[in-house]
C-alpha cells in the first residue's frame, strides 16, 4: 500500500527546509533504504523501522548467511507542494494546481510558522494560528465550490439524499467547518466521498521552532497550547524544528542519535511525522523474512490476513489457505521460526484472523 504526505503552508515557515532535509538523509541511508525522486517536489523515503535490523540478524543466523539479507521498509511519497498563497481558491499563485496537488495527497501537513527570526521574511506568515486558518481558509473555499458546482447539476429525479448531503456540507463550509468535522449519515456519505473534497482528507499539524526552543518540554507546552487555539486533537499536532533536521541529514547515523539524545529526543522530527501520518490514516505494518529479503507491508489497521495477503499479490487474497504468524516479540525473544515453532508460538490463523502490527507471517497461498 501507498500512501502519500502533502506538506503545505505559506512562503517562508520552512516547509522546503523540511522537505530537502528528509530527501538529504535518505540519500545518505541509500545503500540499505529505498528512495526515488519522481519530480522536484516529490520524493519517496523508507517508514524508519528499527524491526527490520533485528529480523534481518536473526534470519542471518537461522538461514546460515554470510551476510543479512536486503531489508526492505514501507515507503511513504512527501510531496512539497508550493505556491500556497491566500487567494489560491480564486487562482492567486499556482491556484487549482496546488490544490489539484492536494487532492491527490493521503494526508495533508500544514507546516506553521512557530519561530521568529527577523533575516527570514514572513511573507503572509503572521502566527500559527493565523497560519493555520489561511490554509484551512482556502481548502474551505475550495470544496464550497466543488460543492456549488455539484448543486447546480442536481436534477429533480435525481437521489433525494443527494441534495440532502450537498446542502448539509454547503451550509458547514460557509460556516468555516471543515467537510472531515461534518456529521453525515451513510447514505450521505455515498454522495460526499466521491467529491474528493480537499477538508476531508487527514490532517497534521507541524509547528517549526527555532533551535533553541526544540526540547521535548518545550514541544509538550506549545501541543497543549495550539491544541487548544487552533481546536485540534493533541494527537494531530507534531513539534519540529527544520534547522535541526536539515543538520541532522548530513550526520552519521551514530552521530544523529548523539545529538537527538542531547536535545532529548529519542528519535527525529521526520521519523515522527512519518509515524503520526500512520496513525493518522490507521495504517500498521506486518513483517516478512528470509533469505530473499526482509520486508515491512503496509496495511489498514483492521484487515485480516487474507486482506493483507494481498499486499503481496492481489491473487493471493483468493488463493489464501493459512497464515502463519509469529509476534515480533516472540520472533526475537525466540530466535526465528524454527525456535517459535518448537516453544509453540507460530500460530496457523484462518480467514478470520486480524493482523495486529509488528505480525510476522508466512502465508499460505493455493495454485
């Protein structure tokens, strides 16, 4: 499964800096880690997962291997998406380009100003919580005239709950509430999915500090303050510092722990994001190993095996017959399949079975 960050916000409050620094560190993790940059603005980077190491060392030792097998993590795509100014919705900067952009992003990242710094222009940038409604502003206006288009075509013999559904989310936009916080019926829901609209899709907020206020106190504080100005889940809400992460890409793996450990965190700004975007959207991963390889899939939190098999290959889901499966900790507290299968801890799951994160699964497939 892919999935895909859109990071957004106004000139000049460090979403670039962000971006290049993710891109920077991946460049330099390109011996072990997946990474491809399909535009620019696009680049696809490894889901950081300290499992993989630890399985890829056991199969090492199982399978009798002169060296680890190829670790290969889930990826996310981050797309960079520029030219946000108000007044998008009407055109203003790259207008319906920045938005058709979004539209086709899995979660959308608001970076916001929370630094102050008098050589960097502001650029429309006021505050975050300024910053945040700009955005939220021109997403609203967006979807309303989605909405409006869709309005003025509805027919008189077309589904009642249609007009229903339209003139609910009409009237919420106009209001300033954002399509995600409407209350709609399943029957209205048909109707308003297949809009796409831009407010509906997740979203995290990134507040970018100065590097002398990036302390995990200090992150606590600012997350119970704009939790609470900006009217968002605390969960939704992640400290970075853009300075900092862009020192930290050109670091040693070693060295970026040391420093991470010196300002008290124990993993980075981007590595975190990427973790709450998996939340965001409810996503989980099931690991596989062996001597080919050793492999992080991504799915929906929630999906049984035979659902997850078909991370894999789609014909697995039909042919699924078993699944056998191991926890993490079990995988390593046990050394392998062939321990867990003595002390009786690999399971055989059926149809029924729901993955939990972290499952290590071989699946049985038919002909």
């Amino acid at each position: 499964m892919n999935f895909s960050v859109g990071i957004v916000g106004l000139p000049n409050v460090g979403k670039s800096t962000l971006f290049n620094a993710l891109l920077k560190k991946q460049q330099a993790l390109a011996a072990n880690y997946p990474f491809a940059t399909i535009e620019p603005n696009v680049g696809i980077v490894a889901v950081p997962d300290e499992r993989l190491q630890k399985l890829a060392e056991i199969t090492k030792d199982e399978e009798k291997m002169s060296g680890l097998p190829p670790l290969k993590p889930a990826t996310v795509e981050f797309v960079d998406i520029a030219g946000l100014v108000k007044g998008a919705s009407n055109g203003a900067g790259l207008g319906n380009k920045f938005l058709s952009h979004i539209r086709e992003v899995s979660v959308i990242c608001h970076v916001v100003r929370a630094f102050v710094e008098e050589n960097v222009i502001r650029e429309g940038s006021s505050d975050p919580e300024n910053d945040y409604a700009t955005i939220q502003t021109e997403l609203i206006l967006s979807d309303l005239a989605t909405a409006q288009s869709v309005q003025s075509r509805i027919k008189r013999n077309d589904d009642p709950m249609l007009k229903i559904a339209v003139d609910k989310l009409i009237d919420n936009l106009n209001a300033g509430i954002p399509a995600r916080e409407i209350s709609f019926s399943i029957e209205e829901l048909a109707h308003i999915k297949p809009l796409f609209l831009l407010t509906y899709k997740p979203e995290l907020v990134a507040l970018n500090v100065s590097e002398d206020e990036y302390s995990p106190i200090h992150a606590a504080k600012l997350v119970e303050r704009y939790s609470n100005l900006l009217q968002l889940n605390k969960s939704n809400l992640i400290v970075i510092c853009a300075k900092i992460e862009s020192d930290l890409s050109s670091l040693s793996e070693d060295e970026q722990k040391s420093y991470l450990q010196e300002l008290g965190f124990a993993n980075s700004g981007l590595e975190r994001l990427i973790q709450k975007a998996y939340d965001r959207l409810g996503l989980i991963s099931y690991l596989t190993c062996g001597e080919k390889e050793v492999k992080a899939w991504t799915i929906n939190k929630g999906e049984t095996a035979p659902e997850a098999a078909g991370a894999i290959h789609t014909d697995f889901t039909k042919k699924f017959i078993k699944a056998e499966v191991v926890s993490y900790s079990d995988f390593v507290q046990f050394a392998g399949w062939k321990g867990n299968r003595e002390q009786g801890k690999a399971r055989l799951e059926g149809k029924d079975y729901v993955m939990q994160d972290g499952d290590v699964v071989e699946f049985k497939i038919g002909t």
